[in-house]
C-alpha cells in the first residue's frame, strides 16, 4: 500500500474523530461503537499509527455516512491536518519520525496487566505515545531501532520492584518468541501480563512475579503469545 494512502487515511480518521468530539462523543468506547463498532483497543491503535487495512477504511465510511473511497483521497488540507492531530493532546502523528531529532514510540497494547491480570481494555492507558529525543534513545536503549519499540503501561503490584503500577514499560517487539529467560509482554488465557518468562523443560514456561506474594505458575509454551521483550520502564516517584 502506498504511504501517500496510508498518511491520507490516518488523517482522515483524526478528522472524523474530531468531529464525533464536538458533537459531544469524546469517550474513546463510544466513538469506536460509532466507528463500525470497533474494539476500542484496536481505534487506540489506528490513532497511534497503525496501518489502516481495505477493510476497515471501507467500513469506516459507512459508518459515517461517506461515499466508497471516501478515506483515501485527502479531503482536508495540510493545515487543518495537522490542526486535527493537535486539536486535542492525546493525537500522535503517524510515524515513528516526528520533528528533527526525535522520534515518537506508540501504544503495543490497549492494556498489560501485572496483577493477578486484567482483560485488555479494562483500564485506560497513562500515555497513547511518546516522543522522546534519538539521543536519549541510543543511550538508553542501544542497539535497538526505534521503530520497534512500543510502550505499555503496567499495572498491579506483582512485579514490584522491578516494574510497577503504572509505570511506562518499553517493549522490543521483533521478540515474538520465548529465546531466554528475561521479562516479556505477553498474551496468556486472554489476558497481556508483563513478567518474566522461565524455560523449565518439556516444553513449559514458568511465569514469575518479582513480588513473593504472588506464586509461580507453569505454563505451556505454546499457550504463551508473545509481543515483545521488556527493555525498560519509566517510574513516577511520588513525593
């Protein structure tokens, strides 16, 4: 798909979502039901900057009541484009470039649970991006290109001490499988934890919390969907 196409959707939607906002729809639910009906989880992620699919471009449409083809022809100019994307503060560009010298990383996941772990979409997100400079990045994340970097915030206290609730956890995400013992974000029984990951043999991972109330749990690796590795995590402290 062409990058010109893709820019021009991603526009499109901020626009359309603009307006659902000054009709009074703000909550991110009920402008995804307005969408087509869309996970809210997966709206959150078309406006972090993902790929906006044929189908989903289509249903969008009709759902608002556009002609077919509607979200692929630039309907606003540039200025009021980028007056959308800043309209309100939780819209990120579309790439993971923004201006000279900094680079955005965007949401993995609606939600990552570190308790005894919550559906996706249970609790909002501290953050839907963030923009940080390169030369921050190459110094504490090194060897790692920005563009595969996600964030997601952590929730509960099972990793405290090593990540806690709330903080801003980066993911490596060209990890998708189980290579080493470490901290990953994963999918297991239809819940996204983050926690360390331990082979233990035939064919089973150990789930591991850095808290000692909260016990290990064996699991089969192939019920274990990985999205990407813990690199980091940015912590609040109160005072």
């Amino acid at each position: 798909m062409h990058m010109d196409v893709i820019e021009t959707r991603y526009r499109n939607l901020l626009h359309l979502l603009g307006e659902l906002e000054q009709k009074g729809t703000v909550r991110a639910k009920d402008q995804a039901q307005r969408l087509d009906g869309m996970n809210p989880s997966f709206l959150s992620q078309l406006k972090g900057g993902k790929k906006m699919g044929e189908d989903v471009a289509r249903k969008i449409e009709v759902a608002a009541g556009k002609p077919h083809g509607w979200m692929d022809v630039a309907q606003f100019g540039k200025a009021t484009a980028e007056a959308d994307m800043h309209s309100a503060p939780s819209q990120p560009v579309p790439r993971f470039e923004t201006r000279e010298g900094y680079v955005r990383f965007p949401l993995l996941e609606g939600f990552a649970g570190m308790g005894k772990g919550d559906y996706i979409g249970d609790y909002p997100e501290v953050v839907e991006s963030l923009r940080v400079s390169r030369e921050w990045v190459e110094r504490k994340l090194p060897g790692v290109p920005p563009e595969v970097i996600r964030v997601i915030t952590g929730r509960g206290d099972s990793m405290k001490g090593q990540y806690n609730d709330g903080d801003l956890i980066f993911l490596d995400t060209r990890i998708k499988t189980f290579d080493q013992d470490s901290a990953y974000c994963f999918r297991w029984e239809g819940r996204v934890l983050v926690k360390r990951l331990q082979f233990v043999g035939r064919n089973t991972l150990r789930i591991l919390s850095k808290n000692p109330d909260y016990p290990s749990i064996d699991a089969p690796l192939d019920d274990i969907e990985i999205g990407g590795r813990a690199l980091a995590a940015w912590t609040l402290n109160e005072f």
